[in-house]
C-alpha cells in the first residue's frame, strides 16, 4: 500500500532539472566556441561532415547534436542536421545579429560560477580583474572578441533608447564607457541631426573606427579617448551611461556621475541603464543572477535597485529624475541639470 504522506509530497523534477541546467548552457557555449553554428549556416550537414570541418572527435558528437536538437537550436532532417531560425540569425558570425561574441564573454566567465560558494562565504571577487583587464589590452584579438560581446549584451538596447528619448531636445550625446560604440551608433542612426561620441579607453580606439568603418559611420560618430573618472570630460547636451556602473562600488558610482553633472551644460541630461533590481518586474530572476555574475567578476559591483540609482543622480544635483522600462530587464533612469 502506498504511503499516503508519500503520495502528497511535492515533485523534485523542477529542482532537479535546475541543478542540471548548467548541462544545457555548456553545450550552447561549447558550440559557439567550435564555431558549429556558422558551420552550419552555409548548408545543412551530416554528422560525418560536422566531424571533418570542425576536426572534433566521434565519440561525444552524436549526443552532443543530438543534445542540440532537444534544446531547439538544431534541426535534423534525415542524417542531416541545420540550425533552427534563431541560432541561424543569431549564431552565425558572418551576420550583424551575431550574438556569439556575448556567449563566449559567458563561457569565459563558466569557471568563475564554480566559485560561487566562496563569493557568499566571503563577499570577495573571484576573479583576478587587474590580470584580466591586462590581457585584453595586451592582446588585440581577445579585446576585439570582448568588444563584440558588449555589442551582443547590448544588442536590443540601442533601438530602445533611440525611441525612449526625446533627443529633439539635444543637439550631442557621448556615450559613457561606451566600447566601440555599438550603442550610441544605433542612436546617431535614427537621430542625425546629433553631433554623436563615444568615451572610453584609449586602446579602444583602432576597435572604434574599424567598427564605424564597418557601419559607415565614420566621422559622424567621434571617439573620446579617456579615463571617465581620471580625465576631463566632454560637455554634450547629453551623457548616455549603461552597463557601467554595475562594475564599480556606490563610491564610484557617487563619483562618476557627479562628473557628469559638473561636464553637462544647463538643460543638459543623464541617462543610466542597466538590469537594475525592480522585484515588481518579471526579469527579477535573470537581474538577481546577473547581480552575482558582477559580484563573482569586480571587487565591489553589482547590480543596484532602481531607487539607488535616482538617489545618486539626486545627491549630484540632478532634478527631474524618473525611471521607465527599457529593456526586458534593463531599466533607463534620467535625470536633467537645471541649476
């Protein structure tokens, strides 16, 4: 007879298969990282063919698409296997969706995860940041592919902030930390009558222009060469400064934007984006984790609730702070100097 308080208990399938999610998203990042998916852009392939381009070994590779195709990212037809519509637009490098530069930043940061326990044992870092930040402006090749993954993280947010602003209102804006200028490229884009920039490191720049060589935007985008906390800024009408601050400490953060209050002219606006901590919005999870993600990679960054980050532009002196919806899980706050 069965145990009726065993009949009652509630199932661990859901628990279960959250422990073995990291299954999955390994196999996504593991095939990016072989290049599978543009492989298979060209033309659909068996497994034999797979093999031979891609120079990987039997014994894994018919569970390994097999475990692609159960995620949905592969489809086979007959011996041959091709990418579904979304790996297809979003997987192949040789497109301008390409979101793989995104996915290998996450499989470089895989290890990192297995630290976690000692991030909530401690609340230190688990990453040697200095070393790293060494490495990519040493190496072109490792900057150019970080560069492309800050272009995939903010992929759907240029669009977005080209329509959430009212830049009628402005005549320039420079984009704070802004890499290549993926993101304030998309704005200039839709808004040409605004003199456009973009701020960031000096080893940047070769990555800068060869990207608005590549959009056709060279000379209507300019490239400030800078330390924002270290260096003079700009005065444009407008700062942009989105998935900046989660890299630093609140003290930072105070700092940085008090400079953007003293560079603006009167009239002059700030406008900060990030996956901001809104527990009233659906992508609380995914900020939550992300949030552990920035602790797990800097010495003193996370993610911030939305009141934090009003509370900081208001101890700068901006007025009219308000926040609104950006993203999925991003949120825009802006605040305007007006004295």
């Amino acid at each position: 007879m069965n145990n009726p308080r065993e009949e009652s208990r509630p199932n661990p399938a859901a628990i279960l298969e959250l422990g073995t999610a990291f299954w999955g998203a390994k196999v996504l990042l593991s095939a990016v990282e072989i290049d599978l998916f543009s492989t298979l852009a060209g033309e659909p392939l068996t497994a034999d063919e797979i093999r031979d381009r891609l120079g990987v070994h039997p014994r894994a590779l018919d569970d390994f698409l097999g475990a692609l195709c159960t995620l949905g990212l592969l489809i086979k037809q007959g011996d041959r296997y091709r990418n579904n519509a979304e790996a297809d637009i979003y997987l192949d490098r040789a497109k301008p969706t390409y979101l793989g530069g995104f996915l290998t930043m996450l499989n470089w940061q895989y290890a990192g995860w297995g630290k976690l326990s000692d991030l909530v044992r401690t609340g230190r870092m688990q990453n040697d940041r200095a070393a790293n930040f060494e490495a990519f402006y040493q190496n072109r090749e490792v900057l150019k592919r970080f560069m492309a993954a800050m272009d995939g993280a903010s992929a759907a947010i240029g669009p977005a902030l080209a329509h959430a602003v009212d830049w009628t209102r402005f005549t320039s804006v420079v984009d704070l930390g802004g890499a290549r200028g993926n993101l304030v490229a998309e704005v200039a884009k839709a808004h040409p009558h605004l003199d456009a920039g973009c701020l960031d490191l000096p080893p940047i720049e070769p990555l800068f222009d060869e990207h608005m060589d590549r959009l056709k935007l060279t000379g209507k985008v300019r490239f400030h060469a800078a330390d924002f906390f270290a260096d003079e800024l700009p005065s444009p009408d407008a700062f942009v400064c989105g998935h900046v601050l989660h890299d630093w400490d609140a003290e930072h953060n105070q700092r940085l934007i008090a400079r953007a209050y003293e560079a603006l002219p009167l009239g002059g606006a700030l406008f900060i984006y990030d996956a901001m901590i809104d527990d009233s919005r659906p992508s609380t999870r995914r900020n939550r984790l992300l949030s552990l993600n920035m602790q797990l990679l800097t010495e003193g960054g996370a993610e911030y609730p939305v009141e934090t980050c009003e509370s900081w532009l208001r101890t700068a002196g901006f007025t009219d702070v308000r926040a609104q919806p950006l993203t999925a899980s991003d949120t825009l706050v802006s605040g305007y100097k007006r004295h």
